[in-house]
C-alpha cells in the first residue's frame, strides 16, 4: 500500500465529464488499495475570469480581497470531484487549504507555504477516505485566506506529500509530460523520460509553466518523487529526479513574457546608491532579475533591471520616488520584452553554448537587450514581438528535437 498525492489542474476539471474521469483515475487508485490525497486547481479558466470580474469592479483590487475571491474556485472544484466520487461509492471528504491546516506567510496573492498541519488528513485518511484539498490557498495564524501565485497547486501537492512523506507526487495536466520545450509553440519538441531537479526548476522559474518553480524548489529540498502525467491518456509521464545518468547540454528552452525593464538614466556614481534603489524594491516585495549597470561617465551611470511585468506599476512609482531623490535625468519603462532561454546541466563542461545561442539569435536579425547566464542556463532579454521565433529556432538550432 503506498500513500499517494495527484494534483488535477484546471483544465483537467473542465467540466462534468472531465471530472468523472478523474472520479475514475483516483478510483483505480484506491482499489488497489493505495491511500490517496488529491489536490485540484480552479476549473478550466475560473481563476482568469475572476481576475477580469475584479478589474470590472475595481481596476486597483486589494491584495486581500484578491485573495478572498480566487480562493473560491479551488473550493469549486474539491466539493464537485468530491461528489463525483461519492457517486461511485469511493469515501471521500472535501478540504479548504484553510480547513487542512496549510499555514502561510502573509504576503497576499504570492503567499508561501509555512508549515502543513497533518492531523486532519491523518485522521480522514485513517477512516479510509480519499481526501481532496483545494490548491493554491492556506491561511495564517489569524485565519485569514492567502493565494500561492498563479499555478500555485502544483506546491500545495507537493507540500502535503513532502509533510505526509508520501510515496510519489503525481502532476496530471493535460500533456503527457514534460518536453524540451512548451509543445504548443514548439510541436516538434521532445518528451524527457527524466529532467533534473535543478534543470526543472531553472525551466520553471524562466517560464515553462508546467510546474510552479515552488513545487520544484520544495521537490528538490524534501526529495519528493515527483512526476508530470496526462489526466487525459493513461501514458508513463515525465519523472523528475536528483540526477541524470547522461548529462545533456541543452535540455529545454523557456520563454517568458511577464518580464518588463525599468531603466534610470544618469544615476550619480556613488556607494549605496543600488543599494537604495534595490532596496526599495524588496521593501514592496518586487523580485528584481536581471540588472545591469553602464559604464561610468561624468560620475554618472545608468542602471537598467528587469521585472515581473505583473508589478511594473509598483515598480515604477517606487522608481520615480527614489529616481526624484537622487536627481537622475529619467525613468523610463518598456512592457514589450521578453526572455528566452536555454537550460542544461551540460552546459558547466561545454564551452561556446552561450555564444551558439547569439549567434543563432543574431542570424533571426533578433537584437539582445540583455544577457544574463548561470552554471545551467543562460537567458536574454529580447523583444517580446520576437519571443516565439527565437524559442522555436533555438529549439531547431541546438537540436532538441531529436532527444
Ligand atoms: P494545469 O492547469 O494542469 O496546471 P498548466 O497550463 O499550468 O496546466 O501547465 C500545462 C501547460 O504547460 C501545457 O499545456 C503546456 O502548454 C505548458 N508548457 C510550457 N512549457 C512546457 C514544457 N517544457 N513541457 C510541457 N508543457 C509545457
Ligand atoms: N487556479 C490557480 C491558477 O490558475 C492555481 C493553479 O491552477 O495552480 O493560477
Ligand atoms: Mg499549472
């Protein structure tokens, strides 16, 4: 008997039908005696059309209030699978991430995973019930609700299989796995048998929506058998684990366009003054990624960054403020980037990788605003117009689809 967490994603409880199927996928599972925990995200695009009815309200909503409303469409979703199973006779119980005890911070709308209290699904799993946990929510020591972030499901499984030490983590989404690149840009692209943890995660994090970086963050640290599978076909999925036997050089490419750059123009040369402009940033809880500084002239720099495009506005009226301060020339702001990127835990022991990526680049006629690398990947940020075209050429260049 082994005890098993699968998180559904929305579009794999779409509808009524597609929550029968799933009613059926949990049902083999428990007849062969396993015990099951599910997790299910909001149905279909329920958390997209929430977030678009809240802008018709209020075009500034409160994080809070945010919180409130979007928590409802995991709750949706585990009290309808719940009856989809009773109607099959499989016991089964309902939870709010509030109601399992999933203890947060209190950063609201991207809140992280404190703590999981497990007496609740002890007990219930105990009583033999298959136990469904609504995704992307928790509480904190004053009850009140707090979402993950977008795709914040994938974490909330793999957090109660880290905390009920499960025996494997099963992500069922609607493809078949994890490939070398998003197979609706790229269709072409290769499904990895296997991917590293920390392969996984730089893929996530740069914008392979797959898995929330989170999930993998927290697969890697409790060492979580994790693993990528259709909710639609019954095929073997992708397995993320610690270490590959063969180490490929370039395993993926990840586009992502929730990226804007702020820059500031003649910004004065002395000590403490990124410290201040960075500062500020993490103060609103903005996370900076790539950041560069110009050479010095006259004593003065300009400093350019990127950031999610989803807080430019925060962004830019901290930078104005600061920018004011310290008497730069000006802050400007561009929405129309994008990053693509290249990953491989190959890539420490092969040299000229980076280089083939702007060559390849550059032969598109796609100009780098920015570069930024790492032991296992290396990005740039790009045009967002150009954004499709790089990932589907540096997919062909570096031949990924024949892995
Ligand atoms: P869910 O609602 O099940 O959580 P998501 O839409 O969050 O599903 O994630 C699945 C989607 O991730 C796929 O439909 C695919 O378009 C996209 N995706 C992006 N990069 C990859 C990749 N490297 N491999 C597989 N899918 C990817
Ligand atoms: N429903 C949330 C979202 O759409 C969480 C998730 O699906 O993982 O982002
Ligand atoms: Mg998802």
């Amino acid at each position: 008997m082994a005890l098993i967490v699968k998180k559904f994603g929305g579009s794999s409880v779409a509808d009524a039908t597609k929550i029968k199927k799933v009613a059926q996928i949990i049902n083999n599972r428990v007849n062969e005696g396993n015990k099951v925990v599910v997790v299910v995200s909001a149905q279909g695009n329920t958390t997209d059309e929430l977030i678009a009815l809240a802008r018709e309200v209020n075009p500034k909503p409160s994080a809070r209030e945010m919180d409130m409303l979007l928590a409802t469409g995991e709750q949706i979703s585990i009290a309808l699978l719940a009856m989809a199973l009773d109607a099959i006779n499989i016991p089964v119980i309902s939870l709010t991430g509030p109601q399992v005890g999933i203890v947060t911070d209190t950063e609201h709308t991207k809140a992280r995973i404190k703590g999981i209290e497990t007496s609740r699904i002890d007990k219930e799993l105990n009583e033999n019930k298959v136990v469904i946990v609504a995704g992307f929510q928790g509480r904190d020591d004053q009850n009140e609700i707090y979402t993950l972030g977008r795709g914040g499901s994938d974490t909330t499984a793999v957090a109660l299989a880290a905390a009920l030490k499960a025996d494997i983590c099963e992500i069922y989404t609607d493809v078949d796995g994890i490939y070398t690149c998003d197979p609706r840009v790229v269709p072409e692209a290769s499904k990895l048998a296997e991917i590293t943890y920390d392969e996984m995660l730089e893929l996530a994090s740069l914008g392979a929506k797959v898995l929330h970086p989170r999930a993998v963050e927290l697969a890697k640290l409790y060492k979580v058998p994790l693993c990528v599978r259709s909710s639609f076909i019954n095929k073997e999925g992708t397995f993320v684990v610690e270490n590959l036997e063969k180490e490929i050089v370039v395993t993926g490419v990840a586009y992502d366009l929730n990226v804007a750059k702020i820059g500031l123009f003649d910004v004065p040369d002395q000590p403490g003054i990124a410290s201040k402009i960075f500062n500020t940033l993490a103060k609103a809880k903005v996370n900076v990624d790539m950041i560069v500084q110009s050479a010095m002239r006259n004593n003065l720099n300009d400093i350019a960054f990127t950031i999610p495009r989803s807080d430019l506005d925060t962004a830019l009226e901290l930078m104005k403020k600061t920018g004011e301060a310290m008497k730069v020339s000006d802050v400007v702001f561009d929405d129309k980037v994008a990053k693509v990127s290249i990953v491989g835990a190959g890539m420490i022991s092969s040299p000229g990788v980076a280089a083939k990526m702007f060559d390849v680049l550059a032969n598109e006629g796609i100009n780098l605003e920015m570069i930024s690398t790492s032991e296992i990947k290396v990005s740039c940020i790009i045009k967002e117009e150009d954004a499709i075209k790089a990932t589907q050429v540096l997919h062909k260049a570096f031949e990924l689809d024949k892995i």
